[in-house]
C-alpha cells in the first residue's frame, strides 16, 4: 500500500486551502465619482426657436441615470473595448438618482480597472432625454474614490424617438370651400405625416390622424416614434376619408425631435396652422391643358403635372376622354417624369366635341380629385391644301366682288 507522509498531507491540504481561499476571494473594487455637465434644463438656451420650425416649448428635468461603465484594454496605442471571449462588450451597469442640486454620481463596488463611462438621463417618466459619455478613460483603482467629468446633451441620435405635435384649424372653410365641404360631408378631413433625414433622402411615411368626422374645424395631430434628428424635414399631406388628396404638400418644415421630448410650432399663430383656400384647390392635380389636332381622328394632349423642390408629386395621371357621341377613351397610368407630360389620342370622330378628365396618382400614395376641363374640344378635319379650278373664277372682277371656292 502507498502511503503519504504526514509534512506531505500537510502540504497538500495547505495548498488546497490556498487556492480555495484565492477563488472565493473578491475582486478589489474602488469608487466611481462621476461630475455630470449640462444635464440641468433651468434656464436651457441652447434650443434655437427659429421661425417656421418644430421644437420642444421645455425640457423637463432628469432625475435618474442609467451609468454604463465599459472596460477598455491598451492595443497598439490605442484604448478599444474590451470583449469577452464571445464578443461581447465587457461592461458592468448601474442606475442612480440625480437631482440638479447634487451634480455628482457616487457609484461604489466598481471592479478595478479602465472604463469608458456612458450615461443616459431619464426624466419622471423614464423617457431618456439626455446622454453623454467621457472624454477620458476612467481608472478605477481599490479601496479609492476615482473621479471623471461627462458632459450631457439632448439625444438627437441613435435608435431614439420623439414626437411632433401640429394643430391644423379649417373653420373659415367649413362653410365657404366646395372642397373642404365636401371632404366634411363625406366624414371628414385626414392628416398624413411625412419625414425625411436630409434633402438628399426619399419621404417616409409616418402616422396619419383618424378622419375629423362632419363637424369638427380643428385637430390636434400628435405624430410619435419620428427619430431623434436636430433637423428632421416634415410634410403634411391633406386628403379625404377615401383618400382623395386636397394638397399634397400642405405645409413643410424643420423638426427638432429629441428623444422622449415633444416638439410644437414656432413662428404660427397661436401655435396653430389655420389652412387658407388657396390651399385647397385643383391645383394639386395637372394643369395648363393643351389639345392640338394631329388628324381629323386623333390628337396630342399636353399637361403640367405639379412640382415640389424641383420634383415631381405624381408617378401617374389617368386621363378619360368623352365624346357628345357617348365615345369614352381612358388612358389610365400615364407614366410621369418630369415637369411636362403628353399622350395621343387615336379612333376619335370628326367635329364631336370631347370633355376631358384628369385624376394624378401622387408619390405619397394618395389620388388627388377628378379634375374635368370646362372646355371642351373638338376632333377638325384639317385641311391641308386646296386645289382651284380656274374655270371657278368669274371673269372681270372687280374690287369688292366675291365667289366661293369649294374644297
């Protein structure tokens, strides 16, 4: 049988005690002082209440944090974040309360080490509204109190949202716009939302207002989850229950959309936007309307299609041309592209009169109204020369005498 000697046992289980006591022993920890900046909104100036755009009227204040303290190591001369063995980002989170009277962020237990320190500020109702991180690297050192300065801003950025809030007033309207009138009789008017990042992005459609019914001349339209952008362009679109648009830029503007905050008007009256007649017409739909004879069977048809800074607001435009004859010819999806549009009518009847009709499919989605011309137009035959026989002629005219040629 093998047997230990006794310095031997002794040794081993003085080992194992040792390393038992190493394993369990915890990681030496110091204290985090975090100095926060600009995080208090009393008397805030940095907000720019430029005519014409969309901005919070106050920010309310932050009362909590949430602290993310993410370990970096030293690589090439360079800090990076440090990762575990999967990839995930070795970090350790707290949240503290805050007032603006207390300025600093005592956070105890941090495992010793470098950090980049992040925080959010959250308002009453756990909105986050503000963020900031470090400039420096925060070393944390055992059993002392280690300090850093993080400067917060507004979030303007990242996978954050706010709101915009736009009250529209039609009441002069109501009684004297054939358009508005007939939108109210038929349930009322619709409010659709429309945002873009910059000048150089395609329009995205965002939230819409349920009809106004039949007797309301005011709405409040509260549009959320628009992101956080310090200039986000917005449009409102105008239409109907059924979707026929009234104006299909009805007004745009500059956000300013902080997360969790929600913007309003500036430069309006009475923070409301009160819609004019000139607003709600036919203009929304093709204009300048030009019929030209080709044959005694066909014809060219030209038309303007409305432009926006420089683009067009319709893909389509359905004509339907109706003859005194009870002759219909629809052209339903005129392509659109530029500012100038044409088609070609063929298989008309000579010298009946036709009325012609317009409905623009427009980019957001939406129909605009049928429009018909009020004048209307009729397939000539067109002469193109004349022969005279000279046997026609009467002789010995003199001035002042008439004939009649026949063609």
């Amino acid at each position: 049988m093998f047997k230990l000697a006794k310095a031997s046992i002794y040794s081993m289980l003085l080992a194992l005690l040792l390393a038992s006591c190493s394993i369990g022993s915890p990681a030496p920890r110091g204290t985090a002082v975090i100095s926060v900046v600009n995080s208090s909104t009393a008397g805030r100036s940095a907000l720019s209440r430029s005519a014409g755009t969309l901005i919070p009227e106050e920010i309310p204040s932050v009362i909590s944090f949430d602290v993310s303290l993410s370990a970096v190591v030293l690589q090439d001369g360079e800090w990076i974040l440090s990762s575990d063995e999967s990839g995930n980002i070795k970090n350790e989170s707290f949240s503290a309360d805050y007032s603006s009277e207390t300025q600093n962020l005592t956070i105890t237990g941090v495992k010793a080490g470098t950090y980049r320190v992040t925080l959010v500020g959250r308002d009453s109702s756990g909105n986050a509204i503000m963020n900031g991180s470090s400039e420096e690297n925060l070393v944390v050192t055992p059993d002392t109190s280690n300090e850093i300065t993080v400067n917060m801003a507004l979030i303007t950025s990242g996978e954050y949202t706010g709101s915009a809030l736009m009250t529209f007033d039609w009441a002069d309207l109501a009684e004297s716009n054939e358009a508005i009138k007939e939108a109210m009789a038929s349930g009322g008017l619709v409010f659709t939302l429309y945002y873009r990042l910059d000048s150089s992005s395609d329009w995205i459609k965002g939230e819409s207002t349920e009809p106004s019914g039949t007797t309301a001349t005011r709405i409040e339209f509260l549009a959320e989850n628009l992101p956080a952008s310090p200039g986000l362009d917005i449009k409102y679109v105008l239409s109907t229950e059924s979707g026929l648009v009234l104006n299909p830029v009805l007004t745009v503007t500059v956000a300013q959309i902080y997360s969790g905050l929600t913007s309003t008007p500036t430069g309006t009256e009475d923070g409301i936007y009160y819609i004019k007649a000139e607003e709600v017409s036919e203009a929304v739909n093709v204009y300048d309307v030009k019929w030209e004879a080709l044959t005694e069977t066909s014809a060219k048809i030209s038309w303007k299609n409305q432009m926006a800074d420089g683009d067009v607001l319709f893909d389509y435009v359905n004509m339907t041309c109706t003859g005194s004859d009870g002759l219909k010819i629809e052209k339903p999806n005129n392509i659109v592209t530029g500012a100038e549009s044409s088609i070609t009518l063929d298989g008309l009847n000579p010298k009946i009169e036709y009325t012609l009709s317009f409905q623009a499919h427009h980019k957001t989605g939406m129909l605009s109204p049928i429009y018909t011309l009020p004048d209307k137009f009729v397939s000539k035959i067109l002469v193109t020369g004349i022969e005279i026989n000279e046997s026609d002629i009467p002789e010995n005219l003199a001035v002042g005498d008439s004939f009649v040629l026949t063609a």
